[in-house]
C-alpha cells in the first residue's frame, strides 16, 4: 500500500546530513589486487573492498597488514582513486610504497601523520566535510577515494599527551581511550556511508589475551561492531635459501558480511615487488575443484583443468597469467558466494507461483 505523504516525507529526511534512506548495500567495490584475498573479504573474485563501510586488517606486529593495505592502494590508483593515509606509527616506508607502484605525488596522494585519536577525528571531519561541499552525497560522478590508517593501537587520546607534556607521567585511562576510539570509528562510519569511500585499518591484536581466555583474539567491541569486515592476519617467514626475503602471511575471515567466516588462505608478499594478484589462488582453485593434479603421464607434476571443452595445464603460481585465470574463473565449480546466491534467488522466483503472477 502507497502511502500519499511519502515523497514529501522522504524529500524532507534527505536534507540532514545525518539521515540517509533507501538501502545500503555495497554497489562499489575496490579489488585489493589479490583474487584470494578479494574472496576471502567478499565472496568474490574480482570484489574485495566494499566502498562506505570499514574494513580491518588486524594481527600481531609485523604480520603483514601494512603490506596488504599498501598493495590495495596500487590497485585504488590503477582505478583512479585519491589516497589519504593516516600513519599513526610513524613508519611508512615511502620508498617501498614506490617500488610496488604507488605513485607518492600530491594529486593523487596525501600522507599525514596523526598521534592521537583528536588528530584523526579534525582529519576526517574536515575531510568529509569538505568533500560533501564539493560533491554532495550519493554522486556518482564523485571521485573514489582510500583512507588507510595505519594503525588503530598507535593512537593516543589528547588527555595522554597533555600528562605526559606537563608533568612527564604516562597514564592511560583505557575506559576513556575506548570510548574516543568507539566515538571515532562510529563518526567515521557514519560520514563514508554514502560516500565513495574506502577505509581500511589497521589494528596490532594478539591470540590468548588473559581476560579473553586462551586461543581467543582481543579484538575490541568498538571495531567488531563497527567494521564490515575483520580479517585476521598471522606471519610466516618467506624465505629463499635461508634468506629472509619477504613476508609469508595467513589470512582469516573474522568477521564478513558478504563471505565465508573461517576462510583461510596464505599469502606470499615478496619485499621486492608485492603482493602477487595470483598468490594463494591455486589452493582455493584446487579446494573449488577447479582444478586437479594431473594423472596422465607427462602431467603428473602439473595441475589440468577443462572448462568449455579447452583443456588448461599450468605447472605452478609463476606459470598463471590473467588469460588463464579468467578462463578458470568460467569453470562451472568457480562461482563465487554472490554469483550462487543470486543463482539460489532466482530459482526460487520461478517456484514462487506469485512472482509469475506479478511478471
């Protein structure tokens, strides 16, 4: 039933700031450079970052998540996306960032250092601000942009500076930091949501915290709550005859709103040139049964596929191409997550009697 007074309704709500309507499904999304690890984010291939929501990458030190979200910021300028990051730690390599192909130059990216969560709320503030004056909201002729703030841990309050600046003392009151820090993440989340905007953090969290019990992560409630997506990042030595070469890293699915949770895949990033978009695909492929060991002769070292009639062999990752990749993609066992719920809903439309009448 119509109600006579919606139009208005609407028209009137859509003049706050603070008040969006209609449904708030992802429809942009930033690969991260990866197939494995776009799967692993949103169920999908070719899909990794859902623009207007928060996405975390959380772990140990030194696990890796620094690396992902810089190899994600070569892929958001290959797509024409501004990058802005918030470097809390101190600790951007600018010249690795060069190396795997991020362009440094101020029209296409901005680097400020913050220290306190204060700091990074004026940042965004003035940011999205300034950016809804420019562009308006729900734009699609407005430009993409990546935040990446690296990290969450890093970051002070304002109360923490001023006792150490005037009497040398380092108190943190945790309840307080917590509460700024979810005050944060909620005006962040808020401001980006209809906005072509991307956001990754960072966040350094250990397994067996004491309060937590064993085995556990302690990832706070603030940013379970306020990210779309959590994945969890553990290392492992990458090396090449006993040279430690790059960073081998475990990925899991925390927390997605849009994959598999448990999904776990291991990543190779290389110091040299970064993350491969093909590392960690031949063991998803394998698990899809897309693609098997070879059992005839002359093809027991290489891994064979079929897909339309074309018979498909390649001995390992190096060997993968995007040519290749793309005609494993069509292989019947490669849907991905979304591809198979629509396929799902769509079969259910035709045994629904109702929607027949209605077309």
């Amino acid at each position: 039933m119509s109600l006579p007074f919606l139009k208005e309704f609407k028209k009137s709500i859509n003049k706050n700031e603070t008040i969006s309507e209609g449904l708030m499904k992802p429809t942009q999304w930033l690969s991260t450079g990866n197939y494995a690890l776009n799967r692993a984010l949103s169920g999908s291939f070719t899909r990794g970052i859902p623009l207007g929501k928060l996405v975390l990458y959380c772990g140990p030190s030194n696990s890796g998540k620094s690396f992902i979200a810089s190899n994600a910021m070569v892929q958001a300028q290959k797509e024409g996306y501004h990058i802005v990051v918030l470097d809390s730690e101190n600790a951007l390599d600018v010249e690795y960032l060069k190396k795997i192909g991020v362009k440094t130059s101020e029209d296409s990216f901005t680097y400020i250092q913050v220290t306190t969560i204060e700091d990074v709320n004026t940042v965004c503030s003035e940011f999205f601000s300034s950016y809804k004056k420019a562009y308006g909201k729900d734009n699609e002729e407005s430009p993409k942009v990546l935040f990446v703030l690296d990290s969450l841990a890093m970051l002070a309050s304002k109360t923490e500076i001023e006792n150490y600046d005037k009497a040398g003392e380092i108190k943190a009151d945790q309840g307080i930091l917590a509460k700024r820090r979810k005050a944060m993440l909620r005006l962040i989340v808020g401001n980006i949501a209809r906005l072509p905007i991307g956001f990754i953090l960072t966040d350094h969290v250990y397994p067996g915290d004491i309060l937590l019990g064993d085995g556990a992560w302690a990832i706070t409630n603030s940013t379970k709550f306020s990210s779309a997506i959590i994945g969890i990042v553990t290392k492992l030595k990458l090396k090449d005859e006993g040279v430690v070469t790059g960073v081998r890293m475990r990925f899991e699915t925390y927390k997605s709103r849009f994959a598999v949770l448990g999904t776990k895949i291991e990543l190779e990033v290389p110091y040299s040139k970064g993350l491969s978009p093909f590392s960690g695909l031949i063991e998803i492929l394998e698990e899809m049964k897309v693609i098997a060991k070879g059992t005839q002769p002359g093809e027991k070292t290489m891994y064979i596929s079929e897909v339309n009639g074309e018979r498909i062999k390649f001995k390992n990752e190096h060997d993968l191409t995007e040519e290749i990749v793309q005609k494993l993609f069509k292989h019947p066992n490669a849907a991905t997550v979304d591809e198979r719920l629509e396929e799902e809903v769509s079969l259910a439309a035709l045994d629904d009697p109702t929607s027949q009448e209605q077309s």
